[in-house]
C-alpha cells in the first residue's frame, strides 16, 4: 500500500515438541520462524535438535496455571500459583537444562499464573540470570509478565495477534494479514 511502512514480523509457532514430523513441515514452509517448545512434550528434545541442526530458532512454552485449572488440564511439569518460589525457579532451571538452545521463552496457558506478581518474578528473575528474553502471550488482560519483565529489567514483549484461535483457513490468512499491518503501523509485532 501507499505510504506504508516497513516492519518486522515474529512468528512464533507455540506447543511444539509432541512431532517431529510437525517441526519438518512447518521448517519446510521456508520462512523464518521461532517453535515454542514444551519440555517434557514426546519428542521435545527431537524437535529442538532439528531446530538448531536447521538455524530455527526456539523458545520454552512454559506451561502455567489457567483460570479453568485443575478440569483444563495441566503438563505434569506445569507453574502452580501454590508453587513457592524454589520451587518455581528449580522447574524454570529444568526447562533450560532441557531445551539448551532457547533464546526466550513465552507461556503456555497461564491465565491464572501471569496475574500473579511474586509467582511471575520468580520465572523472571530465572530467565535474566541467563540472559533469556520472555513474550507475554496475554492469555489474560491481567498478565502482569510484561509490566515485571521491564521493572526487572528482562528483554521482552508481548503478543499482538494470536493466528489460529480459529481452526480455519479464512481466518488464519485475516489474523496473519492484521499481524503484517500492525508491524507495517509500529515497526514490528509478534504472532503466535
């Protein structure tokens, strides 16, 4: 369009790690994108090796508490509000040693979790300690992860469009085309 800026566009594909097969599909598609991984997920470790052996680069999908919690269920290694702070940050520590090669990481679920102050600074304060930049993924307007991120003095950013909350074509290619505009508007946005 006339007059429209130049912006970038992050895609990050998130619930990776339960197939491989999924990783090589969307890897062949040949446009940058970031996979969101869930350690613990079956073939998690397969698909982050395929990621660096690719130049893919990655992120842990850290699985927290939702509000629908305990009936929507939870990864078994999931962030509980009832999880003290070593405990918060042991598990954090367990998801870097399991996916090495992450650059950031963004939450999966957690509307419950990221309203949370000291629960969020706990995972934090982890990823500072090794240099990991966080992406809100705001699945609650009460998120209080990118507020904290800049207090703590974290790299990070937050969601701007989710692509696939509808499983259809039509609305996948609208969400995409709200992403790109929004970057061409502000210089950037993020996608997952």
């Amino acid at each position: 369009a006339p007059g429209a800026g130049r912006g970038r566009l992050a895609i990050i594909i998130d619930d990776m790690g339960a197939s491989l097969q999924e990783a090589r599909s969307l890897a062949g598609i040949g446009v940058p994108l970031t996979f969101s991984i869930i350690p613990g997920l079956h073939s998690y470790r397969e698909v982050a090796s395929f990621a660096a052996e690719k130049g893919i680069e990655t992120m842990i999908h850290i699985p927290m508490q939702s509000k629908g919690w305990p009936q929507r269920r939870l990864e078994a290694n999931g962030l509980l509000v009832s999880m003290d702070s070593a405990a918060i940050r042991e598990r954090l520590n367990e998801f870097i040693r399991d996916i090495p090669r992450a650059v950031g990481a963004n939450n999966h679920m957690g509307s419950e979790f990221t309203e949370h102050d000291e629960q969020m600074a706990s995972v934090l304060e982890s990823l500072k300690q090794k240099r990991l930049f966080f992406i809100d993924s705001v699945t609650t307007p009460r998120s209080v992860g990118l507020r904290l991120a800049r207090e703590l003095g974290v790299k990070s950013g937050k969601r701007n469009v989710f692509l696939d909350n509808e499983q259809s074509y039509a609305y996948i290619l609208g969400q995409l085309k709200q992403a790109v505009r929004q970057a061409r508007k502000n210089g950037y946005a993020i996608a997952i």
